[in-house]
C-alpha cells in the first residue's frame, strides 16, 4: 500500500502505534476529521513534534491484535488522503455548489435571458 | 412516394398570372359567391361543359375528358397522372406561370405538415430537410390564406421546415390562425427548440392558450458536443435545453426526439438516464429510425448503422424511460429488426405520402402491423429484413 | 444554391467531432460531489443531488488533478452525471438546481403524518414495547375528545397537501369510539380544506369486529399490523392473555383483506434477539399470508426494549448479519421470479433514483421531526415524533414540544424543543456527515443519538444509525455494480 511510504508507522511500549505525518503534504484539519472518523476503532491524540512534523498516536482497546491495530493504521492513513482530497474538492467547488443552491432557492433563472 | 409538387401542368385555356391558394372541389354546383376560392377537379363526364366562376379547373391524365376547347372558360389546365390522389377539400398553392402546383394540405391524410420556412439555425448531419438561406417569408403568407381553407375535422397538423421558430412574431401568428380555424386540431411543432431560450418569445407561445400544442425537440446525446457536433452548431445543447425548462415553466407540451445512427446509438442509454434524471418531466420520448433524405446521404459513412446492430443499446433505453414512467414510442423502424421486447413501443410513424415497404416485405404477415420504411430507404436498408411467415 | 450543392463545391462545410469539444483545449473544472470508499478497490462518488458513480480507486485523484481525458467515457461520464463541467456547456448548473429544488420541495409542504395516540391501553404485552403500556381497564388513560377536537384544529393548520393521521397507541382499537369521532370531525374539516386526506390505524387486529371493519371501509382507512414472523417467534414476542396473539393476527389479516381488500392491510415485523437468526423464516412467514413486502426493522433503544434489556442483547454487527440474510433471501427470490420487496433498501433506493425526497423521517435532513411528522399523545403533550414520545416514558421529555390545551401552534412548533433537534439535524452541516460521500441518501435520527448518546448530533463514528446504513448502502451499490441481475431488481424496488 502506497500510502504509507510518506508517514511512518512506529508501536510504542504500551501497543499503542505512533504515525508521522508530513504537514506539508497534509493538512491538519484533514489528519483530525480522520481521528474523528476512527473514533470507534482507536484514540487518536495528536502531537505537533515540529512545523512539518506531526504525530498521530493511535491506542486501541485491549483486545485488538498487532494485525487488526495495522489494518486501522492503514485505513486511518488512507481516511487522511482522503479527507485532504475532501477538502480540496470542497474549497474547488465552494463557489458553484453556493450558485447552485442560491438558484434553487430563487425565482429567477441562472443563464439570463432577455 | 406521393408527389406533392409538381411542374408538370399544362394550360389548355388562357389564364390569369398571379398565384393563389385555393381549395379543391370536385362539386361543380358550388355556390356561385364561393367559386373564386376553388379549383373544380373535373372527373367524369364534366368535360363537355364547365361551370362559370372557379379560380381554376383541373384535369388529371389523358385529354379524353377535353371536348369544346374552344367554349371552355378561363384557367383549364391538365395535370400529370401522378397527382390523381387530389381530391375534395385539398388546399393548393398554385402558380400557373412558373408553373407550379403545390398541395399544402391533404384531407384525406393523417399526417398533415405546415412546412414554413426553409431556413435553420442548426445544419443536422442527417438533415432531411437541408437548410436555405433565402428569404421565403412569402410561404407564412400563403399558410395564413391556406389554414381557413382546411377541414375543421382534421385531427392533426405539423409545423416543420427548416427551423420554424425563425419566424419569430409570424410562427405566433400562425399558431393563432390555426387555434382560430382549426380549434379542435392538434398542432404539432417541431423546432430544435434554442429559440425558446428566450423567455419572453417562450411566453407568448404560452399566452396563445393553443388548445393542444406539442413541441418535438432534438436531443442528439447526453454530452454536450456530441450533440452540438450531430446539429452542427455551437451552444445548441445549452439553448436547446434552456428552452426545454422555458417551455416547461410555461406548462407546454414538450416531446424529445432522438434520431438513431452511427453519431448517437452508443451513448442512448445514458441519453435515456440523463432524460429520466432531467427532464423527467417532458411529454413523450420518440427514438427514430434514419431517414435516408437530404444530407444523410452526403454524411452516410458516419451515419448509417444496420438497426439491428443497435438493438442493445435501445432496448436498455427504452428500459430506462420506462422505469421512470416517462411516455415512450419506437419510430420509424421494422418488426423484424426490432428487439420483440421493443414492439410494444413500436408505432407506425411514417407519413403516409413517403411510407413504402421492400419487395423481401411482400409474403410478411405482420406488413400491416409494421410500419414500413421510408420511400428514401431504397437508397440503403438493413440487410437483415426477413419476412414473418405463417410458420413463426 | 442549395446547401448540398454548396457541400460538394466547396468541399465539406460539416466540421468534425472536435470542433465542438472546447474541453479537449481549456480542460474541466469539478462540480461539487463527495466521495466514499465502496471496499478495498473502489470508490464511490455522489453529486450534489445523489446521482453516484463508481470508480476504481486510482482514479479519483485523476480527476480532482483534472487529468482525465477529454472524451474518453469516463470522462463523458462524469460530465453526463453532473461530476464536471467544461467550457462547452453550463447548462449543468441550471439543471443541478432545477433538481436540488425539487429534492427540497417536500420540507415546504410541512407536516402530512399525525400520529395520535388514542389511548395507551393494551391487550398485549410485548417485552419490547417501545411505550408504556397500562392494564386494560384504566380508562385514565384514554385521549379525551376536547384533546381530539384542539389537534385536529391543529392538523388542519398545517400547509401540506395531503394529510395522514395514523391511530395508534397502545391498542387504538380499545378506544374505537374515539377514532370514530376524529375520522368523522376530521371529514368535516377538511370539506373546507380540501386535502388529500388518509387514515390509518395501528392495531394488533385482536379485537377486530365487523363494525369496525364496515367503518373501516366506509372512511377508507388503512390498517398496519404487526406481524414479527412465524407463529412461535410471533407469540413469544408478543404475549398475550390465551397466546394467540398469532392466530388473532392471521384471522385480522384476512378478515380484513376479505373486507377492505388486500391494498389496505399492511404489516411490520419487530426484531427482538429471538429474530436474529430466523430472517429467511420471518420473510417465508410474509409470503406465506399474502404479503408483497417486508420492513426489516432494527430494534430501537426506547422504553421497554431498555428497561427489559432486551437492546443489550444484540448490537448492530449482528443485525446487520440478519438483515443481509433476509435481504439476499428476499433477492433470490426475486430472481427465481417472484415479486417481493425489503421495504428499508426501497426507500434508499428512492433516495437514489427518485427525483424526489422520501417521506421515510428517519432518512431526511433536516430530520423529519415535527416538520414532517408530529404526535399528539393520549395526555394532550404533542412530541416531535413518535420516538420522541417512547423516550418521555422512559423519563426522558427533552422532545416533548408542548400541551395542546396550554399551548398554541406557533408556540409548539417553534418551540426550542423543535427547533434545536431540526437544526442540528442538517447532515449538510454536521461534523461526519458534511463530508460523508453517502449523504445524498442518509438522515440523521437527532432522538436516537439523544437517547444512545446524550446529544442530538451524536459521533457519527459510534453511531448505530450510522453503521447501519453505511454498511447497507455499501452493500446497495456493490449489488448494482457486481450484480446485474440483482441491479434490475433493486432498481424496479425504487419508485421514481
């Protein structure tokens, strides 16, 4: 799985996996939705190590084997991409989908005609 | 194939110059006050005297009926064999000087078409009625004297051309002399529909009140360029669409016509899926057969398509419409090309004028049923037209 | 000259497809959708007005990079749906709005469903009863006519074009001379209003008799009945003094089809732990009375299902299993050609192929609460649905709006009681939702995430609610996908 080679995956003393993500490729607010999502399958506290630099730490209940706690690693890394891609559709399309819904709630039509 | 114009009129009296529309009787007992908007068809036995007052007098075929040239009145012509189909209560456009005869309007027929301008703002690559840049404002003029002339009874009228929407202020006025003479026919107008992109010109279609109007618009295909690219012109799709909603806002009738070829079968279905989710809310969705007139024949190697071979795509179209419950019909097509799960769809939708069937038709047993072809099809059908024998 | 002539003079004047296609120089831009994974290999994307698509993962970035293929079919595709839009058209935008409206129409039409509780007496007692129920001879318990007579002034109130007032209690027929008098005072009313005006009765058909039935038939009323699957899961469901809760049901059923006909009789299965692991049994048993259909409904956390624990006893992983066993059972019976329709999958797939919204409360945004459909119980409290009243038995009266004796329409319906849980109901705005690529076709449930977890908005990613129709939505769409078979049937269940 590609996504991993720009974040490293580390397990700490306590089980716990640590996760290093670049903030110059994502976004923090893209890295917290993630957490939020994920809120069933693990903790996540967030750690901001330096400007670039931050570090997820992922715990996960008692009884979650080593394999099960990767497998969410890697769909946690995999929710991150995609909630930068999110953000990124939605800062593009903030615009148009406001001229949508403006038009939808209006009388008049959008292609003005004489 | 019905000719319904000729030049093949020969005057057998002297006649007056000018052109006019009248209308076709075969009573010669006509009240005088009325004689001078008719033209006696003389058949049997009236060749030896004719009454006095008519505009003109028309002989079909052979001289035998001409006796007593001499004593006959003004405006006696002789017309060709093949336009023996005129009959009572026909209107015409005559102009014996060019000459030239036009029948405008059949009695007898079902499928009556306004033709009222040869201009058009899109250039079709199957256009079967490629367009003019001329000016022929004069054929508004004739249709007006024309639409008093015709039956009351008559169930419906078309209103093609070219593009009729170029008449602008003159398409509504003609759309109310038909509400006016004809107020129990249903008219029906086809346009590519981008002129009703303007609303205001959508609206005073809408104040006509017209008693039963439909407008049949093209759309070629779901993507935007493919359909500018089957009409040839840029922004159509956009106009074509807008004008649909315009015409939608004002509670008119709107009918989709799809023409099927080589440019158009790949994407009907989702062509059908883009109507269902869009437009859901038009009258009647009608997938054609080509016509093989008119610039199809120039553009046949990127047009024709054996109907069969598009036999997938539009049984998933048709599916499609279907199951959202939006009015379907199969035009212009033969039963034994057609998917069976398509024949209840299937109408017999070819004007009687150029409606035809193949020598392979003649032992079918389901010729009546189906619809035939175009009398244009000679020039290139489907191979695969087989006929229903008592056996199958 | 005419155009041919001209054509064939000065060579062709028909221009080739890419003269038409601006895209192919000035490239896309994106309209708004979201997006959600579908499984390890594809992603599904959702426009603004719930038309998906699904792709193979790798190509998402491809397109939000603007690097797909003038023309190619993903690329015609995506524009088709309403997923770009390029320099050759913008007509997308008008048609995008024409449709957002109309998804949005019915929230203007306001409240159609009124539910009253005509009396709170039961002959049954169901472990899972989701409202109190009383013994059968408390008659402080019945709704008074003065009550009866102050909510339908306040039904009539509302602006919607069809009306439905829905009888229930617990066991309205006990209080059958009340129904009688609102169905007839209601017809009064609305000789002036003139709505499309529905009754339906929410009865265990027990205490069926013909003057109820021949009532029945004269006003047009509906009955919906429970029926949670074959006789000896039914029964132990739901007791009663004989145990033939089951053979009352069946007799109802068909007495009443024979009497009403069979278009008028409509029933809902419960599920209990008991049910888990008899789905394909429980769907043979609506086949077997005659039924074209089945809701298979979860158990809510509310009133006695709590106090009897019978909620803990199953969480949603494993309704989840039930359900998707009913569900392929139900689709194979289909496929072996007989009609028969999971009714929860319907209403998504309306939500996906219908122009419309749905009338389902739990599945609309705002929440349907009060808007679309509002209670008026037995003691003249008016609650914001019928949720909100089984969480007051429980003690718990956060969503009850008002009385209706004390208080007027405005008050009730703009209550902050209302007005709090509509407002954060709006899965446009709420965190989890706003981005969710399955939002087009969710809801939001603000009186289940109350009761589970304290607040109305709850944490989507501890939700039930959310669990479920993910993983059923998921399931929805891989079915269309991989399935074509399947995709037939499923799309004749939607009702566009």
């Amino acid at each position: 799985m590609s996504q991993t080679e720009d974040s490293g995956v580390r397990t700490s003393d306590d089980g716990s996996l640590l996760v290093l993500f670049d903030l110059r490729i994502y976004k923090i607010s893209a890295i917290k939705k993630a957490a939020y999502k994920f809120a069933s399958d693990c903790s996540v506290l967030l750690k901001q190590l330096s400007v670039d630099q931050l570090e997820a730490h992922l715990s996960f209940s008692d009884n979650t084997d080593a394999c099960a706690k990767k497998i969410i690693a890697r769909a946690f890394c995999n929710e991150v991409i995609d909630q930068d891609l999110r953000e990124q559709i939605a800062q593009e399309t903030e615009a148009t989908r406001n001229l949508i819904l403006a038009q939808a709630f209006s009388k008049t039509s959008l292609l003005t005609q004489e | 194939m019905m000719k319904l114009s000729t030049r093949q009129i020969t005057p057998v009296s002297e006649f007056d110059k000018q052109i006019s529309i009248a209308r076709i009787t075969e009573n010669a007992e006509l009240p005088a006050p009325v004689r001078s908007k008719h033209i006696l068809l003389v058949k049997t036995g009236n060749g030896n005297h004719l009454a006095e007052g008519f505009k003109a007098y028309f002989f079909i075929g052979s001289n035998e009926l001409i006796v007593n040239k001499s004593k006959y009145p003004k405006n006696v012509f002789v017309l060709s064999d093949d336009q023996a189909y005129l009959g009572e209560g026909d209107v015409v456009r005559f102009a014996p000087d060019k000459p030239a005869l036009t029948t405008l309007y059949r009695k007898q027929s079902q499928h009556n078409s306004l033709l009222v301008t040869e201009r058009c703002n899109n250039f079709c690559l199957m256009c079967s009625q490629p367009p003019k840049e001329i000016d022929d404002s004069y054929i508004v003029n004739d249709l007006m004297e024309a639409i008093p002339l015709m039956d009351r009874g008559t169930a419906e009228i078309g209103i093609t051309g070219g593009e009729p929407t170029l008449l602008g202020d003159n398409l509504i006025l003609l759309l109310r002399n038909l509400k006016n003479y004809l107020p129990s026919t249903v008219v029906h107008v086809l346009s590519n529909g981008r002129r009703f992109s303007n609303m205001s010109f959508t609206e005073k279609i809408a104040k006509l009140e017209h008693q039963d109007l439909m407008i049949g618009i093209p759309i070629y295909s779901d993507i935007s360029n493919i359909h500018d690219y089957v009409v040839q012109a840029d922004g159509a799709f956009d106009e074509t669409i807008q004008g649909i909603i315009n015409l939608k806002r004002f509670q008119q009738k709107v009918e989709i016509r799809v023409v099927l070829h080589k440019q158009t079968y790949d994407r009907l279905p989702q062509l059908a899926e883009f109507l269902a989710r869009n437009l859901l809310f038009v009258d009647h969705v009608a997938l054609m057969g080509l016509e093989m007139m008119g610039f199809t024949r120039h553009n046949l190697d990127d047009l024709w398509i054996d109907p069969v071979e598009y036999q997938p795509q539009l049984l998933k179209a048709v599916e499609i419409l279907s199951r959202y419950r939006m009015n379907v019909s199969v035009y212009n097509h033969q039963l034994c090309l057609l998917d069976k799960r398509l024949w209840l769809y299937n109408r017999k939708s070819i004007s009687d004028w150029k409606n035809e069937y193949m020598t392979e038709c003649t032992p079918c047993t389901k010729k009546t049923e189906c619809g035939g072809f175009f009398s244009s099809a000679h020039l290139k059908y489907s191979s695969h037209i087989v006929p229903f024998l008592e056996e199958n | 000259m005419s155009a041919i002539e001209l054509a064939t003079k000065t060579g062709s004047p028909f221009n080739d497809l890419n003269a038409y296609n601006q895209s192919l120089k000035t490239g896309y831009r994106l309209l708004p959708f979201k997006f959600i994974r579908l499984d390890d290999k594809r992603m599904v994307l959702t426009n603004e007005v719930g038309e998906f698509l699904v792709i193979e993962q790798d190509y998402l970035r491809a397109i939000v990079n603007k690097s797909i293929e003038a023309g190619s079919q993903l690329y015609n595709n995506l524009k088709s749906k309403h997923f770009l839009i390029d320099d050759d058209s913008s007509i997308a935008l008008e048609l995008l709005a024409m449709k957002s409206r109309t998804k949005m129409q019915q929230i203007s039409n306001f409240t159609g469903l009124h539910i009253f509780v005509v009396s709170l007496r039961c002959d049954h007692s169901c472990p899972y009863c989701q409202v109190s129920r009383q013994s059968e001879d408390k008659l402080a318990f019945d709704m008074s006519n003065d009550t009866a007579i102050k909510c339908l002034e306040f039904t009539f109130r509302s602006p919607s074009p069809s009306i439905k007032i829905e009888f229930q209690g617990g066991e309205p027929l006990l209080n059958f001379d009340l129904i009688k008098f609102i169905v007839i005072e209601a017809e009064k009313k609305n000789e002036v209003h003139n709505k499309d005006l529905e009754f339906v009765i929410a009865t265990n058909l027990a205490l069926l008799t013909d003057e109820i039935l021949s009532f029945c038939l004269e006003h047009r009323i509906y009955l919906s009945t429970s029926l949670d699957g074959p006789e000896d899961l039914h029964v132990a469901n739901r007791p009663r003094p004989g145990a033939d809760s089951y053979q009352r049901v069946i007799q109802g059923i068909n007495r009443a089809r024979a009497i009403l006909g069979p278009d008028k009789v409509s029933a809902l299965m419960t599920t209990t732990a008991a049910s888990l692991t008899r789905a394909k049994n429980i769907v043979d048993e609506y086949l077997l009375q005659g039924f074209n259909s089945i809701f298979l409904r979860p158990l809510s956390p509310y009133g006695f299902a709590v106090k009897t624990k019978w909620y803990q006893s199953y969480d949603i992983q494993n309704w989840l299993k039930f359900y998707f066993e009913g569900l392929d059972y139900i689709i194979n019976l289909n496929k072996q050609g007989y009609f028969f329709v999971e009714q929860y999958a319907a209403i998504i797939l309306n939500k996906m192929f219908s122009p419309q919204g749905t009338g389902y409360v739990d599945l609309q945004s705002p929440a349907g609460l009060g808007i679309s459909a509002i209670l008026f119980n037995y003691n003249a409290e008016v609650y914001a649905s019928d949720e909100a009243r089984m969480l007051a038995e429980m003690g718990d009266k956060t969503f009850c709006l008002g009385n209706i004796n004390q208080h007027t329409y405005e008050q009730i319906m703009l209550s902050e009681a209302l007005l709090n849980p509509i407002e954060q109901s709006i899965v446009e705005s709420v965190p989890g939702c706003n981005d969710c690529g399955f939002q087009p076709y969710c809801g939001s449930d603000p009186i289940y995430h109350h009761a589970t977890q304290k607040d109305s908005i709850g944490h989507k990613a501890l939700s039930g609610f959310c669990k479920k129709n993910m993983a059923i939505m998921r399931r929805l769409i891989c079915l269309m996908e991989d399935d074509p078979q399947a995709k037939q049937i499923l799309l004749n269940w939607a009702k566009p």
